[in-house]
C-alpha cells in the first residue's frame, strides 16, 4: 500500500496539481476509489452527489467476464442445462441456449488446440461447423465429464452459483471481439448512416479471420490507427486465454481474468467530461493513469493520487452520503421516505409522504409531489445499490390518470441515464410500478447499523470518561512494549474534537509522553467509542480485543 503523506501532513486533502473549481452550467462528475487491504470501494458522484457504488474484496476471482476450462458436471435434462465446474464453491449453471451458435466449432477447435500441447492450432485455419440448432437438446451436446470453454455473465448471487455462457467475448472501451463470427455490427445508438458505413468498412478490413466484431457507441468518430490498436490488444487476450488452454492440462483453470476491477469500471464509466479520478492507492493510480492514457491520453491529467491523512471517502463527503443512502429506510425531501426491502425473487419498496407537511390540503397535490420526489430517490437508488431483477414499487395512491401518467413519464426520464437494461411499465389498477433491471451482481446491501464496538453487542460498557484512558493504554503498549513509535489512529470525528480540543490537548500531552509519532484521524466511518490503529504505512495494527468489554 502506499502511504497516504506524511507525518508533517496536514488533515486537509493533499493532491498534486488540482485544479480550482470552476462554476459552470455542466454538471460535474468524479470518480473516487478507495483502496485497503482488503477491499476495493468505488464511487461516482455526480455535481458531488452520490449516485454508483461498488465494493469488491479484493480476492474475489469470480468475476463477469472471467474464462474458465471446465467439465460438465452434470446434467439437467428437464431444464435443458448443465452445472459445471469452475472451482466456485457452487457449480456454474450452463443453460443450452448459452452453449451459443458456434458451439460446434468452438468444441472442434478445443480438441485440436488439446491434442498438441507444443504448437497451437490457428484459429485462422479453423473450419466453422453448422449452427447449433436453437430447438436441440443437452443431452445430445454435451457428456458429463467434456470440457468446455465458459466465461461467467453472472456473478454468484445468495444460493446461486455464477451463470455462464460458451459465447464468448472480450471486451475493449470501443470495441468487443467475438471468436468464431465472422458478424460486424455496429452499435444502433449510432445514428449517422455513413458513420456507421465507415465503421463497419473499417473494422471489416483489418478483423482476423474467424472472428467477429461489435462496435461500440463510443467508438463514433475514431481514427483507425485508434481501432485498431484496440483490436490486437483484445485479439491479443484470445490468445494468451487459448495458450494457457493449451499448456496446462489442470482443470478447471481459469484462462482469462477480466481487467481489474477499478480498470473494468472505468473501461464502462469512463465519460470525457469527468472533472477527477481520484485514488488513494499508488499502484491502483498507476493502473488507471495507464488506462486512461491508453484510451483518451487528453484526459491523463485528471486521474490525480490522493496523498492525505484523512480517509479519501471522508474527504470527499462520501461516507456520509453511504450511510444515509443505504440501509432500510432511505429519507428525501420534506420527511418523506422510501422503505425499501430486499428478498429472494424481487425488491419491494413502499412510498410514505411521512411527517410531511401537507400545503392546502389538497391530498391529490401533495400525493404527486411526494410520488414524483420518490421517483427522483429511486432512481439514483437503483443505480447505487445495483438493484437487480424485478422491483415492485407502491407508490401513494392517486386518482387522476393524468397524474399517474406524469409519475410514470418523470420515472422513464430519470432511467435514462441508467446504463444497466431496464423495462418500466406504467403504473397498475393497484398503484404498483413493476420495473424490471438486469442483473449481473448482487445488489450492495451496506450495513449502516453499527453493534457497538465496546461490548460487542452485550449491552453493557465500561464508562465512557475511561475511553481515552483506554486509548492511552493501547498507545504505550504501542510505543513502549511493541516498539511503535509512529502510528495514526482513527477515530470518531467528535472523539477526535474532544481529544484535540484545549491549547494543551490531551493529543499534545500524548504527543509529549509518547513522541510525536502520535497522530489522530477523524474517521467518520466508525461508530462512537470505536478506535483503530495504523502504522506509518497504512497497515491495520488489531489492538482491540473483545475482553476489554468485561
């Protein structure tokens, strides 16, 4: 990890070259990341609002995107699939529709590239057997035991092992390589015929043989030079994924491990007009000023390491906004809220105009206005948890069709800027919007509830005047048993006032008994008397221990 500054460091934000924000009628856009040890925390805000989150363990190896070789495990005739083995601790699900077109060929090509482990078969000189009939069955495709080459479309969610597909593809920013399909299309949010005329006589021109080519949106405008650099990149991944196929005979084995996390984000996200990346890792920043150089070189600029003492998230008044947006009840304007609640098959949420004030007592006013602010919330709700798969919305009751037809038209309007597929149906006889989105990844369900830190949910505490006795007994131990002499350690904003509060603090005191070593960080992620200790480089050191609630 890289240290974030420092000891001389002030508690305000420390970048390099940032730039002074200018007032303009655009709204502004930035992406912070928050790198630790064990997780990846990414967050868009837009015009510093927060409106996409996404936390990831760092070891997660699961990914949408991933290639795997793998067996068929088993097969499932009266679902007309198959599990297989990909090393999840729940065997992927493989239906027969996903085996793709090409699969006849991809399977005769696999035996080819297996039956020589020394020189590898060119997919070039590949023949392209007949399409698989849409109206076959697995059982007369697949054996258990065969190997196959399935790539991951769905990530593992609740009880449910990853969904996967044989139609296999690699995605760039402009454009996606389809092995076996010889097809180019272009995307139909190009609108200009002799665009995509040019495009489509472009990449026809300089694809590899055997494979096929969609054009992405933003890809409208670029030079060849530029297209084609992407092409051998992702022509290039094909081949490092069948080599490894080749060589190793271990299985199942994973031959294609999508783009970081944070890289593969941005690679979707990645929008001209953002205003900063900011990241607090110097690896990650590495990454994605790479990346960015890679894809729009005018832009490397933004992407900026944040280097201060305070938590990034902190900073940029992320956490805050996290621990407000998430959880079960979710307030916006003039006491109303949303409960929104989460289970197997569908969200439920429920709109209550709550303690708001109604103004002339006209009911039917005041119910589309609270409907129309919910429709607001829950739109940049389903963008920030990922909300997935079918959610039932009942919104306040109203009579007027023309209203309900104004609800439905401000919710479409809203879902615009979603990039997730998404179908909206008008509201129900019962006041119910059904809307549907694609699911990829669980929903982020971010606990806001905090079990107390001191007796570990038992209910009972030592004194809260002892806290910072407490703290100093874990700062001498540090020092004086351990041998730490410089350390930061975080704690709740208003524990970090009381500590440094006073021309001779109690963080002074510290300071002239312990060292100078000694630095305090408002944390606001943590609970009241909850306190953690980091070592000069940014390495948890775990001095609590549930004993000292007893």
């Amino acid at each position: 990890m890289n240290p974030h500054g420092g000891f001389g460091t002030p508690f305000f934000m420390t970048l390099h070259n940032i730039p002074k924000e200018t007032v303009t009628g655009t709204m502004t856009s930035e992406v912070i990341i928050d790198v630790q040890p064990k997780e990846i925390s990414i967050a868009l805000l837009e015009d510093k609002n927060l409106v996409e989150y996404q936390s990831e363990p760092r070891a997660i190896s699961y990914a949408v995107g991933n290639i795997y070789v793998a067996k068929v495990k088993k097969l499932m005739p009266g679902l007309n699939a198959c599990f297989v083995d990909v090393g999840h601790e729940r065997e992927g699900f493989l239906h027969y529709l996903d085996l793709g077109t090409q699969f006849s060929s991809y399977e005769k090509y696999l035996k080819q590239v297996m039956s020589d482990r020394k020189t590898l078969y060119p997919i070039q000189k590949a023949t392209h057997l007949p399409d698989l009939p849409k109206d076959g069955s697995v059982q007369n495709t697949l054996k258990v035991g065969q190997e196959v080459l399935v790539q991951v479309v769905k990530e593992p969610i609740s009880t449910k092992g990853p969904r996967l597909t044989c139609d296999l593809s690699f995605a760039g920013r402009y454009l996606v390589l389809i092995p076996f399909n010889d097809k180019v299309s272009v995307s139909s949010k190009i609108k200009k015929g002799e665009e995509r005329t040019r495009l489509k006589q472009l990449i026809q021109s300089i694809k590899p043989k055997n494979f096929g080519v969609i054009v992405r949106t933003v890809a409208e405008g670029k030079r060849a030079a530029e297209l084609d650099s992407e092409l051998k990149i992702l022509y290039k991944r094909w081949e490092d994924a069948i080599i490894k196929v080749q060589k190793t005979t271990e299985r199942p084995l994973m031959v294609y491990e999508e783009e970081s996390r944070t890289v593969a984000l941005l690679r979707d996200l990645f929008n001209p007009t953002y205003d900063g990346i900011y990241v607090n890792d110097a690896t990650v920043f590495q990454q994605i000023r790479d990346y960015v150089g890679l894809i729009a070189p005018e832009k490397v600029a933004i992407v900026k390491q944040y280097t201060g003492t305070v938590p990034i998230f902190d900073n940029f008044n992320v956490t805050k906004q996290i621990k407000s947006g998430f959880g079960k009840t979710v307030n916006f304007k003039r006491g109303a809220y949303l409960i929104i609640e989460h289970t197997e098959a569908m969200h439920v949420v429920d709109v209550n105009s709550g303690t708001r004030v109604k103004k002339d007592n006209d009911q039917e006013a005041n119910a589309l206005e609270t409907n129309l602010g919910a429709a607001d919330e829950l739109a940049r709700q389903l963008r920030l948890r990922d909300m997935g798969g079918i959610i039932i919305v009942d919104f306040i009751d109203m009579n007027k069709a023309e209203d309900r037809q104004l609800l439905y038209e401000r919710m479409c309007k809203n879902m615009q800027t979603d990039r997730a597929r998404h179908n909206i149906l008008p509201l129900s006889k019962f006041g119910l919007m059904q809307i549907t989105r694609q699911r990829i990844r669980p929903a982020m369900d971010v606990q806001v509830e905090e079990t107390c830190p001191t007796c570990f949910g038992k209910g009972k505490i030592k004194s809260s005047i002892l806290f910072t006795d407490q703290l100093e007994s874990k700062i001498d131990t540090l020092v004086n048993k351990i041998g730490i002499t410089r350390f930061y350690l975080h704690v709740h904003p208003y524990v970090a006032a009381y500590i440094n509060q006073g021309l001779i603090s109690l963080k002074r005191r510290w300071q002239m008994k312990y060292g100078m070593g000694v630095r305090i960080i408002p944390s606001q992620k943590l609970a009241f008397l909850q306190y953690e200790f980091y070592d000069q480089k940014r390495q948890f050191i775990d001095m609590q221990e549930e004993i000292e609630s007893k």
